[in-house]
C-alpha cells in the first residue's frame, strides 16, 4: 500500500463553501444524499464547528492539500435525532467521510486515512469503539472500512435509510 502523508485539521467556517461544492461531485452525492444549499449546509454545520465530541468535522489534508472531509461523532448523544437509539456507551464514537476527487478513488487512500483516523481516535484512551454506517449498496465503502479491520454488525434503518452498521472494537 502507498505511503500517504494524511492530516486533519477542524472544518472552519471558511471551509464551508468547499464542503458545498464537494457534495455536489456525483461521486459524493451519490451516498451523502440530497444536496443542500450553501445556506441550509451552513445552518446544519455551522453550529457544530468547534463543538464537542458530540460531533466533530475534519478536512481531510494529504501534502498539505485539502482532498475530503471526515466527521467523527458519538453515537449517544443523537438520540434526540432518531440515530442509534440502541447505542448508549457515551465512549463509541461513529464517523463518516469522503474523498473529494473521484480519480482519487481506488488508490489505497481512503483506506489509509480512515486508518490514521481511526488509530487518532483510539489515542483516546476512554474511546471504546469505531462505528460506521455505509450504504448496504456501498461496496467500495464496505470493502475500504473491513480493510481497515472494521466488521459487518447487521443492517439497520436510520432517518437517512438502511444502512451496514459496522465496528472496529479497540
């Protein structure tokens, strides 16, 4: 596998445009959903930057070049939201990434910045898990989070609809 010099730095307020445009490569649409405005993205995220653990948004840097984003989350505290209403260990963390050029894809770099993430989150000692929650459709996801030693858990419905849960226990 290719050696990557991957980083994440905090989304900022400044990276929301970027993020916008982002969302509206097919590549990206085609999992992340109904494109919003830059408007209703920024109601949405703007909020959270800067915020907890409850939720926390990366861009993803590779040679010091944005190439993605990444969002790491805890599962818990989105009950009021309808997510993972079985999940109540407050030290599980979830995430959800992309990378934003398609030509990039199939290159081992997901799969090395998802590993790099989550060795990131696991330095916290009180982390207890990694969870994800690809599309059942989403092979190339699926295939890159079991490389990166997560494991098929069941599907299950969330408001955005059925999704793979899948884990990485410490």
């Amino acid at each position: 596998m290719p050696i990557f010099n991957i980083g994440f730095r905090p989304l900022a307020h400044g990276d929301l445009p970027l993020f916008h445009e982002w969302l509206t490569r097919p590549h990206v649409s085609e999992w992340w959903g109904q494109l919003q405005t830059l408007e209703q993205l920024t109601a949405e995220y703007g909020p959270l930057i800067g915020g907890s653990a409850a939720f926390q948004g990366f861009v993803e840097v590779c040679a010091g070049e944005p190439i993605g984003f990444i969002q790491s989350y805890t599962p818990a505290a989105w009950h009021h939201e309808g997510w993972w209403l079985d999940e109540h260990d407050p030290n599980v963390r979830g995430i959800d990434q992309f990378l934003a050029d398609s030509e990039r894809l199939g290159q081992g770099l997901g799969t090395a910045m998802i590993r790099a993430f989550v060795e990131t989150l696991f330095a916290d000692p009180a982390v207890t898990r990694v969870q994800t929650d690809p599309a059942p459709g989403n092979a190339r996801a699926i295939r890159c989070y079991e490389k990166c030693g997560f494991r098929a858990v069941r599907e299950i419905d969330t408001p955005d609809g059925r999704a793979l849960l899948m884990y990485r226990d410490r």
